[in-house]
C-alpha cells in the first residue's frame, strides 16, 4: 500500500494524459503545502472496499470511479480467481449510469487477458439477476457495475463468488490485498472489444438465463390464494427510476398472471442522469412522486420503485380515501415476514429468518411467534448470503426470508442479494389475497407488538470526514453508557461489535459467527435499541432506531396514539445519542 504522497506521484506520468498528470502535479504541490481539498483528495487516498465493494464519484485520480481505479479492482479479483479456481469463470452485469458499460467491458477485456471465461449481459440487468446468473452458469463469481441509488456523478464495482453472494472473509480480505498490491498503472489491460483474445473468451448472456430465472420463481411457491381474475385486474404502476428494471419487471408480472401494469412513462427508460428525480432511490417519498401522480389518474391499487440496479422496492398503497400510503422498509419487510410465516406449517421441516442488526425487530417477535429460527448478522446483504450458505448444508432446513431495513428483501433461496423482481412478487401476491395490506398490517401490529423505527444519516466527505465519523463512534465506545437515560428509556445494555463485547445486560452470544464491525448497538428498557455504524458505501455516519411500544396495542383504535409516542420518543433519543457521539 503506498502512501499518499505516492498515490499522488504515481498518476504524474505514464499511462495518464498530459491533462491528468498536470491536475496530479497540482494536487501534489498542494499536498505539500498541506492544503486539504477533494482533488488532493482524489489522488491520495484510494477508494476502500466497503459492504458492497468500491463506490465513488466519477473522477480522476485513486479516489475517483475511473478506467484505472475500475481495472485495478477488476484485475485484482480476476487475477484471485484464475490464481485459485479451476477453469475460472465469470459473470458481469451493469447498470444504467455513466461509463457503466465501459466499465463493464473493462473488466471483461480483463478477464479475458488473464484467460478466465466471461459471460457478459448485453444490456443493462438488474442486479438480482448478475447474483442468479452466477449460479446458473456455475460461475467462480461476478461483477456487477452500480452505484445503486446514488446521484449520477456515482458509480461503482461489486464483487461477487461463486455461491452468487457478495465477497465476505475470508476472501474478501485476500481479494482487498491483491488490488492494494496493483500499484503500476500500466500492468492494467485495455483489451479493444474487437480484440481476438476479447472475442475468444468473452460471451453474451442470452435470454434463456432469465427464463430460469422465471420457472424457479414459480417453483418457489410464493404465490398466494388469490384468484387469476385478481391478478388480472389488479392494477400496478411501476417506475424503474430511469434505471435497469423496467423490461424485466413487467415481463415477470406478465408471467405471473398481472396484465394490468402501467409504466411511468417519463421513468420507463434507462438513463444515468436521472433527470427526474434528486435522487433515484425508492426510499425517498420525492422520487415516488411521478409514480403516486400515474396512480392517482389510472387508480391503482398500488405503486412500487425499485432503484436503478433494482435490488431494492419502495411501494404505496391506496387507501380508502383514494390517497397512498407509503410504507417504510421495516413494514414492507415486516408484511412480507408475516404473511410468509403464518404460511408455513410443514412438518419435519426448519425454516429461517435471517434479519440485519439494524433491522425491525418486530420480525423477530414474528419468526418467534409461528416457530421460525431467527438470525440477526451484520449490515449488508452479503451476511444476510453468508447464512443461507450455512442453512443450506443442513438437512431439513430451509431459508424462508432474508430483509433489511433500506429497502431490500429476499423471498426465495436461489438468490444470494437483495431481490426486488421475486420481492415485487411477492408482495403483490399477499395485496391480490389479503385486498387491504394496511388492514393486514394493522393485524400484525396487534398480534406481534408495535414497533417504529428511524434511520438519521449524516453525510462528512473527505478524509476529514472520515476522521470525524471515526472519532465519534469512539466517542461512544469510552462512554460508561450503562443506566444512562435517552429518550426517557434507561441503557440496559451495550454491544459493541468491533471489540465484540458486551456490557449490562446484553450478552456476548450474539457475536458468535460474526467478523468484527464499528458498530456499537445500546440497548434501552422496553425492547428499544440505537445503532451507530460508518456507510460501507457512502461518506456518511448513521443511526437507527428502533423502539416497541412498552404498551401492547389491544385494539386497532389505539395505534395512532402509540405510533406518535413513539416518534416523539425516537427523536428524543436520536438527539441524546447524537450528542453523546458529538455529532451534534
């Protein structure tokens, strides 16, 4: 790993245009003068692996999404796979955003040179469907080109093995340690896709992989008990964001029996810019706004988004008074648990639940309740993988459902990501059955508890930024939390995940398995739990809450009260909190 003042001097000269090594000398003059910006920023400190690999804004120099930074990574994980798998292959998909595609290709060209087999999606592809492709081609693993959700000027490169999950120890460190040790820029291959060695190795995934795709879909029996006259007339509209699902999810609704499904037609099309909307991602009620607008004019029972690589969906639903309700990713996960759970009484069968920590644990009270195991593992979908690859070695049992709380959710086991096609699905095969989702949830909150939880981010860019994310949760971690009052409920227990002790009454038993994280989780009376935890993904430091009413709801009248003392009480806690990591 070199240091920063090498990183620097490193893009000075060749392979780099005179214009690159011009803005490289600037940063370094500055560097020596110890000025902090974001183009000395850019090229002295490389883009880190985080849950879901490299993500960075679109740029110059070793801090940016580049031709270099994107081959560098590449080459780093193909080099691993030809190094340590038997005829290597791989599988790569990309999302609508800019240099995507060529990052694609990129990577391809690269496998190509090193010899590893590649098949390539010909058009942009959700990301669900790079994670089911892998295994249908018994790949060594995959990448796939995204920046999820962020703004345009993002992208970014995940990395996928063999069982279709994203990278996790230990090979994610040995992967981490390849690319570090890339250091001559020119080592990087830029194989023209009119190449022989491109040509020989490089092939187009056809359309067969999303057929299986479809028949395991019906063959996981998530559908309900609804009637094909329902489905039929059930109206949908649908917004890709501008992103990769479009095609595919009106394909696979059709499949399904779900002719009624109307496409924003501003949205409909995949474009990086994302000229409608702020942000593409379906947690934000402003980038549903076109979709509740269609709704409104054709009356729709309900809408949903998924994001431009379409692992995550955000829904509403119609009320009585012809308005939409927009639900969070906690009730959506919630109702999806629920109706899964309730539905399954096999005998001589063990089904599993596999939540996030940061997630509801109202599906926890759930998965207890109808007799499914429950696990909670770290933050990213890869850990949410990493079991399913535990529970499938054993006999008799079985993954039923894998969630967490922005917005991603996994309702059967040929997957290994967040799926929002099969997750669409599902979720209106319980509206077509149950008619009034809201009643349904409603029911849930009164058989299993009332919850509500919150998500605070708080964005600090740069290498400062990091710092102070950093110093906040230490902050925390040298704080004797235990008896302290925030938001009128008293710390009853403390676990801290990266030196994976625990203190009060919480209990060391819940690390077992699990690899060291910043995290720190309080526990407060009452069923109530804070998280603080950096992004994996995005400069930013985050908090969760989640508190269940201390008094049970008895009858649907009720909730309303509840649900706002909850709220008050969760921005009381979340302001303490804060403080006390002096974020505030």
């Amino acid at each position: 790993m070199l240091k920063p003042e090498d990183n620097i001097l490193s893009w000075t000269k060749s392979p780099f245009s005179t214009e690159i090594q011009s803005e490289a000398k600037k940063a370094y003059e500055d560097w020596q003068k110890g000025i902090t910006s974001e183009l000395v920023d850019s090229y002295a400190h490389p883009l880190s692996f985080g849950t879901g690999g490299i993500r960075g804004k679109i740029g110059n120099g070793i801090g940016k999404m580049n031709l270099y930074t994107v081959g560098r990574a590449a080459l780093g994980f193909l080099s691993y796979l030809r190094d340590t798998k038997e005829n290597p292959s791989i599988v790569i998909a990309y999302d609508s955003r800019r240099l995507s595609k060529e990052f694609a290709e990129l990577s391809a060209g690269i496998g190509a040179t090193l010899g590893v087999t590649v098949h390539l999606f010909p058009k942009v592809t959700p990301t669900p469907l790079l994670s089911y492709a892998i295994r249908y081609y018994k790949a060594s693993g995959g990448i796939v080109i995204t920046a999820s959700h962020n703004p345009p000027e993002y992208n970014g490169f995940k990395a996928y093995l063999s069982d279709g999950g994203q990278l996790v120890p230990p090979d994610d460190a040995l992967i981490i340690k390849r690319i570090g040790e890339i250091e001559d820029w020119s080592s990087i291959p830029m194989l023209s896709k009119t190449d022989k060695v491109y040509k020989k190795f490089v092939k187009s995934v056809g359309t067969d992989c999303f057929k299986s795709y479809l028949k395991d879909l019906k063959n996981a029996k998530i559908q309900s008990k609804a009637k094909p006259k329902t489905r039929t007339n059930l109206k949908i509209v649908y917004s890709p964001l501008h992103g990769t699902g479009g095609e595919y999810m009106k394909e696979m609704l059709s499949y399904f029996g779900y002719k009624s499904v109307f496409l924003v037609p501003e949205q409909k099309k995949p474009d990086g810019e994302f000229p409608t909307v702020k942000y593409p991602n379906p947690e934000e009620k402003e980038a549903l706004a076109l979709c509740e607008f269609h709704a409104k004019k054709k009356k729709a029972e309900v809408f949903i988004a998924t994001d431009p690589d379409a692992d995550r969906l955000g829904v509403g639903v119609r009320k009585s008074d012809g308005e939409y309700e927009y639900l969070n990713g906690n009730q959506i996960g919630s109702i999806m648990a629920a109706y899964l759970c309730e539905q399954k009484k096999a005998k001589g069968k063990v089904f599993h639940l596999v939540k996030t920590i940061v997630t509801t644990d109202l599906q926890e009270a759930i998965a207890k309740k109808n007799g499914i195991k429950i696990k909670n593992v770290l933050t990213g979908f890869k850990y949410i993988a990493e079991e399913m690859k535990q529970i499938e070695k054993k006999k008799n049992n079985l993954f039923l459902f894998g969630g967490e709380e922005s917005y991603g959710y996994l309702p059967v086991p040929f997957v290994r990501d967040k799926d929002s096609l099969s997750s669409a699905l599902l979720f209106v095969e319980i509206l077509a059955e149950k008619g009034d989702l809201l009643s349904y949830l409603t029911e849930i909150y009164l058989k299993y508890g009332l919850y509500r939880e919150s998500l605070y981010s708080l964005t600090l860019e740069g290498s400062s930024g990091q710092t102070k994310i950093k110093e906040s949760i230490e902050a925390l971690r040298k704080e004797n939390l235990i008896g302290k009052m925030i938001g009128g409920r008293k710390v009853v227990g403390v676990l801290d995940y990266e030196t994976q002790t625990a203190s009060g009454k919480s209990k060391t038993s819940v690390f077992k398995g699990m690899p060291k994280s910043n995290v720190i989780q309080v526990e407060l009376e009452g069923n109530a739990k804070l998280t603080i935890r950096p992004s994996g993904t995005e400069p930013k430091v985050k908090v969760y809450s989640s508190f269940a009413s201390q008094k049970k709801p008895k009858k649907t009248s009720e909730i309303p009260s509840l649900w706002e003392s909850l709220g008050s009480e969760i921005s009381l806690a979340e302001t303490e909190f804060l403080k006390l990591a002096g974020l505030l």
